[in-house]
C-alpha cells in the first residue's frame, strides 16, 4: 500500500471516529461508569497523537521507538499515560476534545506526508504504527458499542 492511500485511510478513519463520536453524543450515549466514556476515549486518542508527534521526528533521525523491555513494564506505562492524558482532560467539553484531536492528527498527517515513501513499507515503523492506529480506534468504536463490525 503506497504511502498517500495509507495516509488517506488514516484521515477517514480520524474523520469517522471524529462524526461516528460526535453523533453518539448527540444520541445521548454515555459511559456505563466501568469504561471510558466518549470523552475519555478521544482524549486517550488526541494524548497518544500529541505523543506521537514528538515521537515520530525522532524515530526518523534514527533513534529506536520507545518501548520498555516486558509487556508488565509496557502496560504499566500506557496506564500511567493514560490516566495522565485523561486527568489532564479535565472537564472539557467532548466538541473541545475533538477539536484538540483534528487538530493534532491533521498536524501529524502533514508531517507524515513529507516522509519519504520508503518508511510506509510493511515492517516499517511508520507503516506498522499507521495500521495499528487506524485499527485501534476500530477497537475503541466496538468497545463504545459504536460499530458494525
């Protein structure tokens, strides 16, 4: 998959969980209080692609993504970013949220557009982080009730 196309679906699929997010509020969903609510899922989201727009430059120049050494370590981590991003959320509004998150990937996916097409190649980190990410705000539209599939 070429570099633009991947770009192109990272852009749909920020946009549709931006609309499908957004229509979900306006429909009244909420939290059930055991999971992250609508707010919290796209702070989570804007917090991991602020982070990755500090992340990604560096990877570039040649330095090794960051990743701890034993999958405890790594989800101990991700916890503490997590509650960091979603306690710094505060109470903004879920519109707020959103904006912060268009914002940043819009940013992230100029940078991405710049990178020369070798770093979009399966294997590369790049290319790898793009697919995940695209396929984790599936995982969260599912874990929200939120999607077909």
């Amino acid at each position: 998959m070429a570099r633009d196309q991947l770009l192109q679906e990272f852009a749909n699929a920020s946009e549709h969980l931006i609309a499908t997010v957004t229509e979900a509020a306006q429909c009244g969903v909420t939290s059930n209080g055991e999971t992250w609510g609508l707010r919290e899922v796209m702070a989570h989201l804007a917090g991991w692609e602020v982070m990755a727009s500090v992340r990604i430059p560096h990877i570039l120049a040649g330095m090794a993504p960051l990743e701890e050494v034993s999958p405890e370590r790594q989800e101990v981590m991700n916890d503490a970013v997590n509650a960091t991003i979603i306690t710094m959320a505060g109470d903004q509004s879920l519109d707020t949220i959103c904006g912060i998150f268009r914002q940043v990937y819009q940013r992230n996916l100029a940078l991405l557009r710049t990178v020369d097409e070798k770093h979009f190649q399966p294997g590369e980190y790049l290319y790898e982080r793009t697919k995940s990410v695209i396929e984790h705000y599936q995982e969260h539209l599912q874990e929200l009730g939120l999607s077909a599939s």
